[in-house]
C-alpha cells in the first residue's frame, strides 16, 4: 500500500515543524515540509498531498495576533485550493499556531454576512503564557477522522493566546449545536480546579469544520507521542505508546 503524503507547511517563526514530521513518520506517512512562500508560488503543489498539517510556533513572530498574519495569507492567497483540498475528502489538521490559522482564516467556522468570523482565539485570560500538561475530553470523536477511538488523552500545552471565545451567545450555540467543539478541557485524575488553562468559553480546546475533516486544536498531540515525554512515567510506568500519537494514526488510517 502506498504511504499517505502529508505536508507540513511552516512560515517564518514556525517551530514545532520538525516534531509534527517525526510525528507523522513515526505512523508510516511520507511528510515533507514547505514553506509558505514556496506553496505560494505554486499553489497546484498541494494537491500532491493528502494531509496538511500547520504545526505550532509563532509564525511572522504574531506580531499582529497570534496565527493573524498566516491566517491572511492563506485567505487571500489560497482559498480557493484549501477549499478544493477540503472537498476531495483530504485532511487538515492545525496545532497551536496552526489552529490560530486555521480558525482566522475562516476555514474552520466561516465568516457570516458582515464577513467576520464569528469567534477568535485570543490572550488567555491569566495574561501570561501557560505551559503545562492538560487532560482533554474528546466529545463526538466519530465525527472527527482525527479523533476516532478517543475518551480522554493526556497532552502538553504551551501558548499565550488559546483563549476561544465566540462574539456573542448566539454563534456559540450554532457551534454547540453542529458538533465543531470536539475537544474539551477536564479535570484530571486529581480533579484538581483550574484545568480550563485559558479561560476558554465551554472550555473549547479544540474544534473541527463542519465535514469534520479539518481539526485545530491549541495542545501539542506531537509532544506525547513517546511514553517516556509523560512527566510521571517514573511513577505510573510506561504505556505502549504516548496519547498523541493515535491522532496522527487516525489520519493516516482514514486516507489509506
């Protein structure tokens, strides 16, 4: 069977790249990475793949908003050949900065009819970066290629803008409602308060577009693809495998 080709695109500041590749090929993918100016000159290139990936960092330095400036480019530069990926059937996942694209850039919940998104992600409600370890509920995860097989996995975060918030009542609902918020967080075993790290509204922590083909989420799935990267291993041992790395299989098995 042939390998499912991913792409991982990466802009100036992008710094997760490397990880999401080693990610992807540790699940027998074939992945590549490209920078956004190379896929901009040619923008027909994508479709030789059939997932693309948006790792974290802090790409053009989020020197307007976190994932603001990547999430113009691809708008206006790439639309039309994100949405052609989309309706092929392929898969599109966004991690940290990736998800700051991806839901500025209108792919995972567009515009209305004043063209504003109707939700963002911006500063977490602390005002400081957190970078800590996180348990999330996965809800729905049928729906979610990414997510199938999913109850609860244990994964780290780092950012200074994951707080999901939607303009009004209104739009949260419409997302509640179509099933977009497949990734929440929750207490952990200690049921220790303060597991929402941001303040995001319905303790969102990951979404995905309404075909369920294109999932952004704020944690790191990459970074707890070894058991050995869980902070307690010492004292719980050692799974199979870290809880990251289902997700990465999930997409593989999905497009094979």
């Amino acid at each position: 069977m042939a390998k499912v080709s991913a792409l991982v695109l990466r802009a100036p500041g992008t710094n997760c790249d490397l990880e999401t590749v080693f990610a992807l090929e540790s699940v027998g993918a074939s992945a590549a990475r490209l920078h956004i100016n190379q896929l901009l000159a040619a923008p027909r290139q994508l479709h030789d793949y059939q997932l693309l990936v948006l790792p974290g960092g802090f790409s053009y330095g989020d020197d307007v908003a976190a994932g603001k400036v990547l999430a113009y480019r691809l708008h206006h530069q790439m639309h039309d050949e994100l949405s052609r990926f989309r309706d092929q059937g392929k898969l599109i996942l966004g991690i940290c900065n990736g998800f700051q694209a991806l839901l500025k850039a209108g792919l995972l919940i567009p515009p209305d009819h004043g063209d504003r998104i109707p939700a963002t992600l911006t500063y977490n409600i602390s005002g400081s970066f957190v970078d800590r370890w996180v348990t999330l509920r996965a809800r729905q995860p049928n729906h979610c290629p990414f997510l199938s097989g999913y109850g609860q996995l244990y994964v780290p975060i780092a950012h200074g803008e994951g707080r999901f918030i939607c303009r009004d009542e209104a739009a949260w609902q419409r997302i509640e409602r179509s099933g977009q918020c497949v990734l929440q967080y929750v207490p952990g075993r200690d049921g220790s308060e303060g597991y929402n790290p941001n303040g995001s509204q319905g303790d969102v922590a990951g979404l995905c577009d309404q075909t369920g083909r294109i999932l952004g989420l704020m944690p790191h799935p990459e970074r707890h693809l070894l058991p050995v990267q869980h902070p307690q291993w010492t004292r719980l041992g050692l799974k199979r495998y870290g809880d990251g790395l289902r997700l990465f299989q999930n997409a593989v098995h999905f497009l094979q």
